[in-house]
C-alpha cells in the first residue's frame, strides 16, 4: 500500500490535513454513536414486540425518526468535509471514494484513524442490520399470524340452518362480529 499525498510542495502536507482529518473523525465519531443509539432502540424495540407493548413501540418510532434525521444531517457533514479532503489533496474522486480509499491517500497516523473508525462503523452497521432484519422477519410473523386468526374468524361467519318451533328452516339475519367491530 502506497500513501500518495506527499510534501507541502507536491501536495498538501500533515499540517494542511490535520485539521480537516479532524474533522471527519469527529464527524464518523458522531455518525458511529448514533447509528450505535440507533441499535441500541433496534433491541428495545424487538423487546417491545415480544411484550406486545404498544405504547413502548411507538415510542421507538418517534425515537427512531428523531435518530435517523440526525443520522442523515451528520452524512450530509461528512460529505461536505469529504469533499473539502478532496479539494485538499486535489483529488475530485475522493467525493464518491469509500473511506478505505480515502484512508489509502493519508498519510500516517490519519490513515490509520480513519481505518479504524471505519472499521468501528461497519460493525455497529453489521449489528444495526441484523436487528432490523430479525424486527422484520418478527413483524412479518405477528402479521402472518393475525391474518390467519381473521381469516379462521371469517370462516366461522357462515350461516347455520336453524329450526323453527314447526320443524321448519327459519331464516335469520346475521351480522359478523367482524362487520360489527369493522
């Protein structure tokens, strides 16, 4: 692996980098503990559906929702400060780089920092993922599962034949306590 940023005269140099380097560490720092709160509410969440606590669940939206929009202020942070890395280095991919890329233009020790906090995002991402992938498949279970209860009830809608005092089918009216609940 080769480090291409150079001296000062050929490129930027450790002082011209060091500030903004700063910067999006700090800015995947902020990025890495909100994408951690965010698994953090993932797993309340799943124990929220298992005590089928609604109201906790609502809460975790809400939560959620105020989470993810700070997520997405902290990205379009880091994509400005990336992109200010790629003026510095004069290097206009680096906008569209991945972090290993950009990590693989620093020189040391900022490479190694951004390595690592890439590092730390990918594995509270993986854990994020697999939370909500699970919350999905459990989402989709309860659902499966109310559809059959309603769909055994609306069997159970069918009429019977009564009998009148005479020994003759009477005709009655029924309603479905589904209908008389909506």
């Amino acid at each position: 692996m080769t480090n291409t940023v150079a001296t000062s005269q050929t490129g930027p140099g450790r002082a011209d980098l060091t500030p903004i380097v700063a910067e999006l560490r700090d800015a995947l720092a902020a990025l890495h503990a909100l994408l951690q709160r965010l698994t953090e509410l993932a797993g309340r969440k799943l124990d929220a559906m298992r005590r089928a606590d609604t109201d906790d669940l609502q809460s975790c939206t809400a939560m959620e929702h105020r989470l993810l929009e700070n997520v997405s202020a902290t990205r379009k942070q880091r994509e400005a400060i990336v992109a200010r890395l790629a003026q510095t280095l004069h290097w206009p991919e680096a906008v569209t780089a991945s972090l290993g890329e950009i990590a693989d233009r620093l020189p040391e020790p900022f490479s190694s920092s951004i390595r690592a906090k890439n590092r730390a995002l990918r594995e509270v991402v993986d854990t994020l993922q697999e939370k909500n992938r699970l919350a999905a498949v459990v989402a989709r279970n309860l659902h499966t599962h109310v559809r059959s209860i309603f769909a055994e009830l609306a069997k159970a809608n069918q009429e019977c034949v009564l009998y009148g005092p005479s020994g003759q089918h009477e005709q009655t009216s029924t309603d479905a306590w589904v209908d008389a609940v909506g």
